[in-house]
C-alpha cells in the first residue's frame, strides 16, 4: 500500500463502507450512510434476516427506516450480505454494530465483537478505519486493536475509532440525521479526517477525544439520563405522600435551564435494551475499576420499585387481584417502537399474573414480540386483543404502561360504558385525569 492510496483515502469524499450487525443500530446506521452518499454493505450472520432485508422486508419496527432502506436499495448504495470476509476486504471503513448483551453478573457479553475483531483481522488487505459503534465498556478499543493485531497476517496498518451511537429507538432516523453531537474518540489524524468526511453534511458538533474517553462520555450519557429518571421517579413518590403533583414539580424544575425539562416524565420506569442494561454495565465496569458507583445502585433499585409500587396502587382500589379482569395498554418499553426488551410492562403483568389476575392486553405495534415474551406464563390468563375496545370489555381496571399517541384520542366515554368498573391506572400520567374523572373514572397516576 503506497503513499498514494493513503492519501487518497483521506480526500474521499464517499467511503466503501461495510456495517456489521443489522440490528436496532446497524440498519439505522448502514441506511443512514447510503443516504449520505456513502457505499454500504450491512452484514450479519442471521441468515433468515438478511434473506427478510434483500426483499426489503424489516423485522422490527422503526419509524421512517423502511422507505430510508428502500431508497437506499433503489439508489444502488445500500447491499445486505452474510459474508463478512468479502465485505471487509472490499471495504475501507467499517462499523462494528453487533449486539453487546447482558451477562448474569452485569457485565457485558462481548463475544460478538471478539468474534467479528478476528474475521476484521483475517481480511485486512489494506488500510481500514475501524469504528465501535455498539455500546461497548470502557477499554474495549484497546481490546479490539490487540485482537487485530495479532490475529492480521499481512503487514497492513489500520486505525480504531469510538464513535459511540445516541439513537433513540422509535426516533433512530430522526437522531442519526439530526445528532445533538458526534463524539469521536482517535488515535490519528488520518481516521479523524476520515470520520470528519464520512460526516460532512450533518451540521453538528463534533467533539474529538481519544477512545476511552469517548467509551467513558456513552456510559456517562445513559447513567446520567437513568439517574435523572429515579430521581423524578423518587419525586413522584414523594408528591403521593406529600398530595403534590410531579408532573407540575417536573414543570418547575424543567424550566431552570441548569436542569432542563426532558427526561423528567415519572412513570413506571424505564425500560429498553440500552439504560437498564448499560447502568448495569457501568456499575460493573466502576467495581472493575476500583470505584463502588453505588448511586447507580440506588437508580436501579429505584426503578425496580416503581412497578411494584404501581401495582400496589391498583390492589389498594380493587383489593384481591384474582380474576379481576385487567386490560393493559402499551407493552413496549416505550412508544414509536415494538420492542420488548427490559419492558416496564414484563414486570407489571408477571406480577399481575401472580396474583391471578385476568389479564387482556393491546398495543398498537407490539402484540407479536408481547405473544413470543409471555409465552411461558399462564397464558389462559392472558388474552392478546388487535383493536383496545374488545380488550376493555367488563374489565375492572384499564392500565396505561406507554404514552402511545393514540391512547389519548380513545373514545373514554366508549370505554366506561363497556367496563365493568371504571378504574384508569395511568403508569405515563399521560392521560387527562380531569377529564376521565368528569367522566366518571376513578383515575390513579403516579405521583398526581
Ligand atoms: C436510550 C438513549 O436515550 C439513547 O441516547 C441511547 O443511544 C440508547 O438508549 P432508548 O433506549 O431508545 O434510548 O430510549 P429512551 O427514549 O431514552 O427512553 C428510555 C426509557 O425511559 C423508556 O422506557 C422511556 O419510557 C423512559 N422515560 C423516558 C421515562 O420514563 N420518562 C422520561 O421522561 C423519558
């Protein structure tokens, strides 16, 4: 590889550029960089859902990523491929995007990434800019340069990069396009200058660090962004013992600029495949590193209790739990989305469950992945409805776990006259508790 392909690579403009992983993230992303001009080869090992891709048929649900991945296709830009060997060698940069799960004790499960470092190194045939994209622990790019290091056969340099990734599931196309920062943590200029053309035409800042530092700014982010929650969540306790109201005590404080108004909303907890299972992460990755991060501690118990605490709220109105019939609207962690992982709602209906209740459950785009997640509980306890007013018939209490838009446009009226004692059990304080109690709902919030 001589001095002229190396400059040449730094004054491209668009890049061949394979994302390995077509998750939550690496579909976002690959669909994403074609859309910025680049040349994207998105690979994983599940063949079935690269099969689903070529046809271009998704297997969750992302709002604005199916058209974004067809314009991709039709453009000629964007390509699904198994074969990770080929994909590398023709590439000049990648995106390691492959899932990082949980372990049992907290730590996180970076198999996938070992395992992908090795094929990267087998393949090296000239210069490439590596880039974790996953949410990996600190440390783990000194872990990826070492394993390619020493798995590469030929005598080819190469460059790591965090670029770790802020996407927000049922908002992913919107912050990829629209990022409140980059964050890029280097160890040359040359793979700066890169990502910087790679980027070019999102207007943002771009905030240059070196890696562990960038790894350390992504756990920090969905730590703090988790505290923030237990701690309007502690709040909302405190507003039920005190007759306050969280969500004004939320307004307040939102509006001094030093704190801000997001991420304030109390609730049943947070729940999703990034914050719970990242500050687990972190508290693990702290005690590794000599530090007892036990405020994180304290957010996560915090959290925990938030679902009992809601249904301890609904046995207080309806007492004995078994066989009241319990509609729950929204099963998904959130909503914009249908994924289930670390739902607030698994939680809620197992307890539910166990207390033999009769559970009839809706939501707008989560009803297949909510079938396969309770498939080994009592399911004729469980009944799965397509449209929500089947799912409140006679029913003693109707749960809402998820501010789905449309949960605020029912037909309340509709829903008293068909249940068989009017209990509205807002898990999001999202509904209008004035208006449902004109209408003759009694109405339990959290914290109002
Ligand atoms: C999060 C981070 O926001 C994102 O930057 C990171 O890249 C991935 O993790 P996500 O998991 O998609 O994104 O969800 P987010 O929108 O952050 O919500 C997380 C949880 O917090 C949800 O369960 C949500 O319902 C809850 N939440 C959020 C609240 O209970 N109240 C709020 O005010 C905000």
């Amino acid at each position: 590889m001589g001095l002229k392909n190396k400059l040449s690579l730094e004054n491209k403009k668009n890049f061949n550029i394979c994302v390995i992983g077509a998750g939550h993230v690496g579909l976002v992303v690959s669909a994403g960089l074609a859309k910025l001009g680049h040349r994207v080869v998105c690979v994983d090992n599940n063949r079935k859902k690269i099969a689903l891709l070529k046809r271009l048929s998704l297997i969750f649900f992302e709002p604005g990523l199916e058209s974004l991945v067809r314009e991709g296709v039709k453009r000629g830009r964007l390509y699904f491929s198994y074969n990770l060997a080929e994909a590398i060698k023709n590439s000049e940069v990648i995106f390691i995007a492959v899932g990082t799960p949980p372990k049992e004790d907290g730590s996180v499960d970076l198999t996938s990434i070992e395992n992908v470092c090795r094929v990267i190194a087998q393949n090296l045939n000239s210069y490439k800019v590596i880039i974790e994209k996953s949410t990996v622990p600190v440390h783990t790019g000194e872990k990826v340069k070492e394993t390619i290091s020493r798995y590469k056969k030929k005598n080819v340099t190469f460059d790591v990069v965090s670029n770790p990734e802020f996407l927000r599931e049922g908002k992913a196309v919107y912050d990829f396009f629209n990022p409140s920062r980059i964050v890029l943590g280097v160890e040359s200029q040359r793979a700066e200058k890169i990502l910087r053309a790679i980027y070019k035409s999102l207007k943002t800042t771009i905030l240059v660090s070196d890696i562990n530092t960038a790894e350390l700014i992504k756990h920090a982010c969905n730590s703090f962004l988790a505290t923030k929650l237990s701690f309007i969540n502690a709040i909302s306790r405190i507003c039920d013992l005190a007759g306050a109201d969280v969500e004004r005590v939320a307004e307040g404080m939102g509006l001094d600029p030093r704190i801000g108004r997001d991420f304030l909303r109390a609730g049943v907890g947070f729940g999703g495949f990034c914050l719970p299972k990242d500050i687990d992460a972190f508290i693990h990755i702290s005690k590794k590193l000599g530090y007892d991060f036990s405020l994180l501690k304290e957010v996560k118990k915090i959290n925990q209790e938030q679902k009992s605490y809601f249904v301890e709220k609904i046995k207080e109105y309806l007492w004995v739990l078994k066989d009241k019939r319990i509609a729950v609207f929204g099963l998904s962690f959130k909503p914009g989305t249908d994924d289930m992982r670390f739902s607030p709602s698994i939680d809620i209906i197992e307890s539910l469950v166990k207390e033999k209740a009769l559970l009839f459950l809706y939501d707008p785009q989560a009803i297949g992945e909510a079938k396969k997640v309770f498939s080994g509980l009592a399911t004729k306890k469980i009944k799965f409805f397509k449209e929500p007013y089947s799912a409140v018939k006679e029913c003693d209490c109707l749960c809402i776990l998820t501010e789905w838009e449309e949960f605020s446009r029912l037909n309340f009226k509709k829903i008293k006259f068909l249940m068989r004692y009017p209990l509205i059990a807002d898990g999001r304080n999202f509904l209008d508790k004035e208006k449902l109690e004109r209408l003759g709902f009694k109405y339990i919030g959290i914290g109002r």
